[in-house]
C-alpha cells in the first residue's frame, strides 16, 4: 500500500469507527532506546488502584522539553496526512507531548472524551486527535485502551458502563482516537508489567493549549518541520 491509501485506510477507520491503529511505527533500536530511556523521565503520582485504595503510577507530561527522541514521531508524514484529513491540511497544531505507564495494579480511569478538555464535547469535528503509541505490548491483562465504537457520532454523555472493545496491540504501535470517541486506559492486571506509551495529541488550529505545548524557549530551538506544527 502506498502512503496515500495507506493514510485514506487510516482516516476511514478514525471517521467510521473512532479510532485506527498504525502497526510498526516505531521498531527495532528505536523502541529498545525510548523504553530503557523512559525510567530517566517518569515521575511518580497516586493512581487508583485495583479494588480501591492506590497505588504509585508514574507519568511524564511536558516531553517537548525534555527529549528530541520522537520529534520525528510528531511530523511523520502518515500521522500528517490522517491528521490533515480529520482537521484540514495546515489546520492543525500538536497538542504537546507525554509518557503513560499504566503500572502493575492501576485501575482503569473514567470512560470519556478528549474532546472535553477544550470544553467541546461532540462538535460536528473534533477538537483533538490524541495518539498513543505503545512502548510495551498493549494487551487485556497490562491494561490495553478501552474503545466504544462508533461513539463519536452519539451526542449523549458518557456512560461508565458501557460496552467496550480493547485496543490490543504490540510495541511500536500507535493508537489514534478521535477526540469525541468515548474511551479510558484499561486495568493493569499484571503483577509486574508495565504498560508504557508515548502520548501526543494534534488539535484544531483555533483552540489553545492548557498548558503551552512547550515554552518559546524551547520551541525556538525545534526542526522547522515540528516548529511548524507546534507555534501559531
Ligand atoms: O492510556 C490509555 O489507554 C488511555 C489514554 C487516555 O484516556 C487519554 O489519553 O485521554
């Protein structure tokens, strides 16, 4: 498949279904070095833990300003074109940069919208288009996304309890969401595997961030091609 049917799959499953998956994005050496260097940059934080009580979940917001490791993630060209086509080319912004790990014991979080962030919630076209590309095996047990198909077409709140699907995929895979699919992290049932990935959003151009993506400081200092997407 070339780069533009490959980008026209991609953006048929975001419209019909909410969501798409890129397998292979990120593989070999690159995947080896972005899961041994997550230990320098994740801080703890209390999650809520299976069955109640908590336990220490660990997370890194701000990425942009910490390593140039994916900036090439950020502006590859597939992710653009199903961006470009979801917003309209050059009508999008990345949103910034963080990394999850759903740790050993981490309850799912509530079922919701990204898109709610911005305080839209079901617009006739997203806000966001979030991303997560995993760096261990998303699977059933370490706590593979939540996915209700469909539902960013329904104008209706959340529901905690509805049916789902799970995003199950391998490392170096990435998951795109539309910014109105109802969705949540899933339980890591696992006693010792963590559930690590690389989350980065685009977002309608007009919308501002909450925080900044990255201070100027550091936005001076991008490839043009990410400087493009990340100022204005
Ligand atoms: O970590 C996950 O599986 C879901 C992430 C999520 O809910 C989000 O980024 O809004």
């Amino acid at each position: 498949m070339n780069q533009i049917s490959h980008a026209a799959h991609h953006v048929k499953e975001v419209e019909e279904l909410g969501y798409t998956i890129i397998p292979d994005l990120l593989t070999g050496e690159r995947l080896k070095q972005a899961r041994a260097k997550c230990d320098d940059w994740l801080v703890e934080f209390t999650a809520k833990g299976i069955g109640g009580g908590t336990v220490r979940g660990r997370y890194r917001k701000g990425l942009l300003s910490i390593t140039r490791l994916f900036d090439d993630l950020y502006t590859h060209p597939l992710l653009l074109d199903v961006a470009g086509a979801v917003f309209d080319p050059g009508d999008f912004r990345l949103a910034g940069a963080m990394i999850k790990n759903v740790v050993p014991g981490e309850d799912a979080r509530d079922m919701h919208r990204d898109d709610g962030i911005y305080g839209e919630s079901n617009g006739p076209s997203p806000s966001m288009l979030n991303t997560l590309l995993a760096l261990d095996d998303f699977t059933r047990e370490t706590g593979a996304t939540h996915l209700v198909p469909g539902s960013h077409r329904w104008t209706r709140p959340v529901e905690q309890d509805h049916q789902y699907i799970m995003a199950e995929m391998k490392a170096g895979s990435l998951l795109m969401i539309h910014g109105a699919l109802w969705h949540q992290n899933g339980r890591n049932l696992t006693a010792d595997q963590e559930r690590r990935a690389l989350g980065f959003a685009y977002r309608r151009r007009d919308l501002q961030d909450r925080p900044p993506a990255a201070p100027e400081l550091v936005i001076a200092d991008l490839p043009a091609a990410l400087r493009s997407i990340v100022q204005g």
